[in-house]
C-alpha cells in the first residue's frame, strides 16, 4: 500500500498542547492523579455553548493541524476530504450523563452516540466527503490510518482528517474499578493526522494475542500514559517534531486482546514543515 503524507498533526492532551507538553516520565508527572484531564476548549460561536467537552476537542484538534499546516478552514468543505475517527471512550461521559441525568441536564441523546464528535468536526469544517467511525483502543486507530491510506491511493479524496479524542475524568470512578485492566495515568486527549497522497510504503497487520493482558509500555506511553485510541497518533506527532528525516516507523496497538501494527515508511525528502511544538 503507498503511504499517505503526514502534513500536520494537531495534539491536545491532558499536559498541554503540542509535543512540547508531554513529560520524560507520565507517572511522576501525574503525581498520583489516576486521570489528567485535557479541560474543555473555549471555542468562539454560540452553538458551542451546549456542545459536549469531547466534541470541543475534536473541533479543536483540528483547529490545531490546521495551524500547523498553514491551511485555511475552507480546505477542508467538501466532498474531498475524508473524516476518520477512532475513540474507546468518548462517549462515556456523554451516556453516563443521559442515563444519570436529572432535570438540571440540557444534554440531549444525540450526543450519546459515538458519532457525536466526528458529527460536529464534520459540521464546523464543512466536510461531505467520506466518514467513517472506528471503535476501540489504538489498534482501531490504526485500521483508521489504513483506512485513510486505502481512500488517498485510489484518489477518492484529495486529503484524510484521521481524528482521535479520549476523555476519561467524568468515569473516572468507574475505570478506577478495573484499574487492572488499563494503565496509569489516564490521560485525556485528541489528536488529528492531516494526510495527503504520499510516495511511501504502508504495511498493516491485525491478530490476536494469545492472552488479554497488558504488554510493557512503550516509549511514548512512558511519556504518555494511558491515552487509548489517541496513543499512535501521538507517537506520530513526537516522529514528527523529532526533525527534518522521512518518516521510518512502527507503529503498534493492544486492545482487549487484539493487536494490530503499521509500518509507515515516507520516500524522498521530508516535505512538511517541521512542528513549532517540538
């Protein structure tokens, strides 16, 4: 499969914004906070008034590879960008509060849905082109970047939006009852992979391991922490404000017992402009 281009990545997390944010070390940094939470984006307009945090953190993410990018909000309207969008979580918060919810909630069943955030992504870009939603930890992540890859080759779209949002501080006593099954610190973010027809080589694999536990953290869950779907898309950012070489990585992702990894090489000369958050 040809690799996409990575133009621009756009990251929030529960330590900040940008690369540049995360610690040497995830767990000394929390402190003994079980979630670091990414807060809720002040966007401008009134209909964001009633919009659920992780919707904000899409919208914002976003916002953030645009930046980097240099591109204008009208590149993305269209029916020639694509939106895909990976999460295990975001919509814990919004179901908790419907189910839970007495009358001083204004928060309505729509935004129940997993498709709540990449909807209202979809609604402030102006994005018609393909949509597709991927519901898991980082493995799900990487069938969205392959996805993406798959819809660049064959020029069904000119460019791919692969969005992950992760938000964990409205559950956080529910994950704190299976804190056996994910690791520590839990930490909040979105992130956003502009991609572009690229000249590289990308090979996808997905499997089953033979037992549901965690593996040893990687480097940049070390830095990290627990982010869920969010996880590869950070290692992306961090291989991209790392400096001006093509892209060379391996990508890799566990979730309840399946694994899947991607092997992104770029070809020819890095031709992004390298991230001010490095």
């Amino acid at each position: 499969m040809t690799a996409p281009r990575l133009r621009a990545t756009g990251l929030l997390s529960g330590w900040g914004r940008g690369v540049a944010a995360l610690p040497h070390d995830a767990r000394a940094a929390a402190a003994g906070r079980a979630v670091v939470s990414a807060g809720r984006p002040a966007l401008a307009g009134d209909r964001f008034r009633r919009v659920t945090r992780e919707c904000l953190l899409g919208v914002a993410a976003v916002e953030e590879a645009l930046e980097e990018a240099g591109f204008p909000r009208a590149l993305l309207a269209g029916s020639r960008t694509a939106l895909l969008y990976a999460t295990a979580s975001a919509y814990g918060a919004s179901n908790r509060a419907f189910i839970e919810g007495t009358g001083a909630t204004t928060l309505h069943f729509p935004y129940t849905a997993p498709s709540a955030v990449p909807a209202e992504v979809a609604i402030e870009f102006g994005i018609t082109g393909p949509y597709v939603i991927f519901l898991g930890g980082a493995p799900a992540t990487l069938s969205a970047l392959w996805y993406a890859a798959t819809l660049l080759a064959s020029s069904t779209c000119d460019r791919a939006l692969v969005l992950a949002v992760e938000t964990f501080d409205e559950c956080a006593d529910l994950y704190a009852r299976g804190r056996w099954l994910v690791g520590r610190p839990l930490v909040e973010g979105a992130v956003c992979a502009l991609l572009e027809p690229g000249a590289g080589e990308l090979s996808y694999s997905e499997g089953r391991c033979r037992r549901p536990a965690r593996r040893a953290a990687t480097g940049i869950e070390r830095r990290l922490g627990e982010a869920f779907a969010c996880t590869p898309l950070v290692e992306l950012s961090v291989a991209r404000a790392a400096g001006a070489a093509p892209l060379d990585l391996l990508l890799f992702g566990v979730w309840r017992g399946s694994e899947a990894a991607l092997r992104w090489v770029e070809m020819g000369p890095w031709n992004g402009k390298k991230s001010s958050t490095s």
